[in-house]
C-alpha cells in the first residue's frame, strides 16, 4: 500500500511505512494500491484460430452484458500487414447503486486498449486503462498472448493489472476491494467465454486460420483481436463481498526467504493422459493448468498473491525458492495477505537453514528409547487420501521420554515426523492425481491420567507447539482425538491458547466409544484400515509405549549439554548490527588468488556489506558500547575490527562495491583474493536518506529517532575460504561449496550470475 504524506499548501511525498500513522501536524492520507498478475493460461489452439475467436466479441459481447459498446479509434497496419495497432475506447454500465451513480455524475465508465498484433512473431500486447475517474482512480492493465514455448500449435495467455485509488467520495476502501473482487471474477469468465467462440467457430467448420506470411499482404486482413478481459476494473461498485487481502507496496512486488531453487519445469499440461512437464519460460511462470493439478482450485486472486510473492522470493533469493505447495501454505495461514504471508514464511526459512532442518531426515536418527516408548507412526491414509499418523498419547510416558532424552530431542523427533508428512503429501499427490499438502492426525487419549499434566513435560509440549505452528501451517488438515477422559478439558485449556484459530477448527474430540457411532471415524477413515486396538480388523504397528525405565533417565546437566550440542550444529552465527557499531570478521589470506566465500540472510533490518583489504593485522577485536544508546553489545555478537584512526584509502583499501541488502534478502557470493594479508567483511547499518523532492521529514526518519530498535539489524553468516587448487570451474562462475540451500525445493541449482572478480546472488 502507497501512502502519502500531506501538509496543508505543502507538496506530496510518497513514502511506504507499513502502517497509517499520525504525528503531530503531519496527516498521513492513505491510498489503495491492488495488484493482479494472472497466472499462465494455456488454450491448445493455435494462435491465429484465438485471435479469431476474440474478434467475435466485439463491437459487443452478449456473454458479457456490462460491455456495452467499443468503439475504433484509430487503426495501422505495416506494409507488409504483419503488424496491426488498433486503439478501442470502450464502454462499460456498471452495475452500481443509483445513488453512486448520481454521486458519480456517470452512467458509463469508458476505458482506452491499445493493441499491438505481430502476426509475424505471433504474438498479442494489449493495454488498457481508464478515462472516467483518471485523475482520481488509476487503473492499469497489460495482457500478452504468444505462442507456447513447447508446441506451436497452443496459445499462452497472461495479464498483470494495478488498481490505484487516490481518492473517490470516501468510498475509497468499499471501491478497492469489490473492484477487485468484481475484476477476479470477469477474470475467470473470460477463459469460459473464449472457448464458447473456440467452439462456434469449429461448429462452422473453422478449424484453421492461415498463419501470416511475406505474400499475407495479397491476403484479406487476419481477424482483429483484443484483450481477454473485456471488463477491465470497475470503480464504483458498492460492497457485497468480503474484504480482499491486501497487496504489497510497488517495491514488494518487484517479483518474488533462505529456501531452495524451482527446477526450470513450471508449465504443467495434460495431454492424451500423459503427464507432461514442459520446460518454463525465463520467468519460471506458473500454468494454471499445473495450479489446479497440483495445488487446487484457487480463486483468480489467491493465484496473483501465490505468483507475486514467488517472483519476490525469486528477487531476493535467487536459486532459493521453496516449493509452490510450501508457499501456498503460508499464504493460506494468512488469509492470502502477501505482507503477512511474506514475514512468517522468511522467518521459517532462515529459521530452516540456521538448524539445518533440510537435512534432518538424512541425519536425524531416532534414538533408541524413541524407538521403543514414543507410540505414534503413520498408517495408510484417510479417506481424502491424506497420510495418516496416529498417536496413542494416552500411553505414552512423557515424563520418562523428557527425562531420558531432552526437550530438544523431543522436538527434534516431532519435526522429523512433520518433515516426513511433507515429503508423503508430494507422494499421495501423484498417488490420487489430485493435489493432497496436508495430513490428517488421529490421537488417541486412552489412558490420559494426571502423570501427562507432569509441567516439565507440558512445557516440552508447549514448546513443541510453538514451533510447528510457526513452521508447518495448513499442513495439518485434521485432527481426530479419540476417547477423550475427564482429564482432558484441563490439558486442552493448557494447551489451547497455542493453537492457531485455524487449526483448532480442524479438531474433533470424541469421548469414550462416541467414535464409533454415526459422524464417527468411518465417516473419515476407509473401515478396512481403522487400527485394531479402536476396534477395527487392520493391525497396526505403533508401538504401545509403556514407562521408560528410570535407568535411562539423565541428570538435567547430561540433558542439557546434549540440549545445546543439538542446536548449536550449525555452519552459521548470528550478529547485530547497531547504527555506529558494524559488525566484522578477518580473514587472513596468505596464498593470492584464494577464494573467499559467503553466504548471508538479512533477519532484520537493512545493512551494507563491505569487503576491505589491509597489509596490516588490526587491533584486537573490541565490542563498542553504543554510547548514545546507552547500549552494549551482547559478548561476541558484534566485533569492531577497524581502527578509527584508519584511514580508507591508505591504512586499508575496498575490494569490492558496496552492497547494500533488504531485510529479509538471503545473499551468497565470492572475492578472488588478488594480494596476500588481511581482509575485513563488514556489514554496517544502512542509513535510509531522506526523500529529496521535499523537505517534510519523512515518517519512518521521525520513527527512527524515537525508537532505539530502529537502529538495529540482524544478520546470520557463514563464510568460507577455498584454495584455488580446491575450485572446480571457472574462476569468473565460482559458487562457495556450502551455500546451505534448502532442501523445499525439489531440485537444488545456484545462480550463475558473476561478476569479474566476485559474484553476488541474491
């Protein structure tokens, strides 16, 4: 969202905090900025036969009564009649209140569509914005149609459009979001209505359209097309719908948090019953075909929030994108607000690399206590055709596994089991043809007595909870808790306030053998599979449990030294970085032409990362206490190694152009070491400068001076030194070997973008 900064008689200074504030005697006056970006359409016809069956939708459409009339403006045509430009002002009556109307002042709302045909290189550009409103309601919107990349015989279509409203008789909020709603929804009809004309035109026996050619201008005229959407935004509709989520600041939708890289296969298509994974576009796009095979049925906006927030992942973590089903979760988690979807899901993922939870199914053995005592494990699948994992809660002796093995091994197991739902979810997938990316859990209480309300294990569990919710949301898609005793009201009123809101709409409690009745578990589970000890013929291999004998307890120092040895298995550290106090690490170099690597995640804040080079060894490190703050910096989290009495330039020179990194950015890149001695990576708080065009402060410059935590940022780091006998390839491609890529991504690739002397990806 774009705001804006008025004063009375003063300019306007666009600026982007992330929410409305007040100070005194500066008003900040909002506006609402939506965006859509569709994903990739595939209609198995060839290009020529589309562009004739758009040309029957106008002057008028039926299908479409809104659309009035559309009137030619201007028309060109090349010589040799391979490009034709077309400009239409069309009309639409919107279907609004007449009460707005008369506010309004209009019966019709007229937009302009600009079209750009090359019949040579097959393709279609459109755009189109409005003339009613303009100066208060700017509405943008580009379409492109072009011939697959894979068959030329199919057509591909896409559209991005922005809404804009800067002000429209204080009905700003209501316009924004049933605009967008009432766009959506012409969205979605307009595939069915090209296809309706796709069919009359083979009832009349038009199965081909010639494509063009050098003698074309001998030809009669290809049929005119135009844009899909034949209803661009509409303005002025009163609300009867519910709010739309927000879109992200023009900045934010730059296109796409530690995660892993797609593989170059996006469009997925089915064709003649074969599964066909065709090779994407340099945009690594999103087909729409492939969204409904293996993500679901999401609404024309739940696909634009999906495709913007990835193109923002793939900006600012190049060659580190999750999966699209990993994504979606955390969308969905939010409501499908980008912003919000956007900060939890960074969080996660640089909370993945810094634990090495890519990993953990490769490395994570269960211990043998786990082995014998934790009674859950999966079992066949629901009648959705989710994984199934059970859990005889009621058996387990939580106490004695929290004694014998540490809160963290606990949790360590837990996400061992969420890790292995993910990977079962991709395989039911396949399995049912139909996207499955959540499980269903059936816990049985059976046995559930006061020893389970034991409060070190209650905060083991709690702290479970934590971290699944904040890490595996919507993976979850119920929860069936079976004989349920009297004590459990007291454990679920523990336990509860954890639970997401969501999630806890997805629990079903059933108290003695209520099960088993109607409403019951057959009406989610197959009869053949309901394990045996609920009655059922199928056997069922989780374990009983039982007490943990008290001979494998640990004293609580065994535990926690194995509790810091678990999380502390890390390449990376972590450092603050305050305003006036950067962070800096040495690396001695004693071989020219070595390699320095580096692989970061900005976790707060924006910083500038600097690389310098001195004959020199600095003075020993020293964490500064930030004096105008009153602040110390925690012990070995931040190190200052330049002297002040350097000077740049002649105590120590620049290797490399400054960097300057967005929070939330993950970076990796290298520095081919041209001299022997000492070089200094640095990252330095970066200053925001103030907006030049005016000289009203700016609102996050006012916050910045009234909150201390504005001049602190966060960055977690690893770096690396390799011989140049150590480097495979070229010196002008060079990748650090431990880039610490996740493993959401089906097939790990870096980026292969480099400079001459160093490469940066971000």
């Amino acid at each position: 969202m774009t705001l804006y900064l008025r004063q009375r008689h003063s300019p306007v200074q666009a600026i982007t905090p992330n929410t409305p504030i007040t100070v005194v005697g500066v008003n900040v006056v909002s506006t609402m900025v939506q965006k859509y970006q569709s994903p990739v359409r595939v209609y198995k016809y060839p290009f020529e036969l589309v562009m004739a069956a758009y040309e029957r939708r106008f002057p008028t459409c039926h299908l479409i009564p809104m659309f009035v009339a559309s009137d030619v403006v201007s028309e060109e045509n090349s010589e040799d009649n391979s490009i034709n430009k077309i400009e239409r002002r069309c009309a639409l009556d919107v279907d609004a209140p007449r009460l707005l109307k008369r506010i309004a002042g209009v019966d019709y709302v007229y937009f302009s569509q600009k079209n750009t045909l090359n019949r040579k290189e097959r393709t279609l550009h459109i755009e189109s914005h409005n003339e009613t409103f303009s100066n208060r309601v700017i509405i943008h919107e580009t379409c492109c149609y072009s011939v697959h990349p894979e068959n030329e015989d199919w057509t591909c279509f896409e559209q991005t459009a922005s809404l804009d409203i800067k002000s429209f008789f204080g009905f700003e909020s209501t316009v924004e979001k049933i605009a967008m709603k009432q766009y959506a929804g012409s969205i979605k009809k307009g595939k069915e209505i090209i296809e309706f004309y796709l069919k009359e035109l083979e009832d009349e026996g038009i199965i081909q359209v010639p494509r063009w050619s050098p003698s074309s201008a001998l030809m009669a005229p290809l049929p005119r097309p135009t844009t899909l959407s034949a209803t661009p935004f509409v303005p002025i509709t009163l609300p009867t719908s519910p709010t739309v989520p927000a879109a992200p600041t023009p900045a934010e939708v730059k296109e796409g948090a530690c995660g892993e890289t797609k593989p170059e296969t996006s469009l997925v298509l089915q064709t003649d019953g074969l599964l066909e994974i065709l090779t994407g576009t340099p945009e690594d796009k999103l087909d729409a075909d492939y969204i409904k095979r293996y993500l679901g049925d999401l609404t024309p906006l739940q696909e634009s929030c999906l495709i913007r927030l990835r193109k923002w992942l793939q900006e600012t973590h190049k060659g580190k994108i999750p999966k699209d089903e990993h994504i979606l979760r955390f969308l969905r988690a939010r409501d499908f607000n980008i912003d919000k979807a956007r900060e939890i899901l960074c969080q996660s993922l640089t909370w993945r690399k810094q634990h090495q939870v890519d990993y953990l199914l490769e490395t994570w053995t269960s211990p043998q206590v786990l082995q014998d005592f934790y009674t859950g494990g999966w079992h066949h699948h629901d009648r959705d055709g989710r994984p199934l994992y059970i859990l005889r809660l009621g058996h387990m002796d939580t106490k004695g596994l929290v004694r014998a093995l540490g809160e963290e091994s606990l949790l360590r197991h837990v996400l061992s089991i969420n890790e292995e739902g993910l990977r079962r979810c991709e395989e039911n997938t396949k399995v049912f043809g139909r996207p499955i990316s959540c499980w269903t859990c059936l816990v049985d209480l059976e046995g559930l007595n006061m020893r389970h309300l034991w409060r070190p294990g209650v905060k083991a569990l709690l702290r479970i909870i934590e971290v699944v919710e904040a890490n595996y949301p919507e993976t979850l898609g119920r929860l069936l808790i079976l004989r349920a005793p009297r004590v459990f009201p007291v454990l679920w009123t523990l336990v509860s306030p954890f639970i997401d809101e969501n999630t806890r709409k997805k629990f079903l409690i059933y108290a003695g053998n209520d099960y088993q009745g109607p409403g019951g578990l057959v009406d989610y589970i197959d009869k053949e599979i309901i394990p045996d000890f609920l009655g059922g013929e199928c056997m069922c291999e989780v374990p009983e449990g039982g007490l943990v004998p008290k001979s494998m307890y640990r004293t609580p120092e065994e535990l926690e030294t194995e509790d810091v040895r678990l999380w502390t298995e890390t390449i990376y550290q972590s450092s603050s970085i305050f305003k006036g106090a950067p962070h800096e690490i040495l690396i001695e170099i004693i071989d020219a032409s070595s390699v320095i690597t580096w692989d970061f995640d900005v976790c707060k804040g924006d910083v500038v990362f600097n690389i310098y080079h001195s004959k020199r060894a600095p003075q020993a490190p020293r964490k500064d206490a930030l004096g105008q703050h009153a602040i110390t910096s925690p012990v070995g989290n931040n190190v200052q190694l330049i002297d002040k009495s350097w000077t740049l330039g002649q105590d120590y020179s620049m290797v490399e152009s400054p960097l300057t990194c967005k929070e939330g950015e993950s970076v990796q890149g290298s520095h081919i070491t041209r001299w022997p001695g000492f070089y200094i990576l640095q990252w330095k708080f970066h200053n925001m400068p103030s907006c030049a065009a005016t000289n009203l402060p700016r609102v996050d410059d006012v916050l910045a001076t009234l909150q201390v935590s504005s001049h602190k940022c966060k960055v977690m780091y690893y770096t690396e030194v390799l011989g140049s006998e150590d480097f495979r390839g070229s010196m002008t491609s060079l990748e650090s070997s431990h880039s610490g890529f996740s493993q959401l991504s089906a097939v790990t690739t870096t980026s292969n973008q480099s400079k001459c002397s160093s490469m940066i990806s971000r």
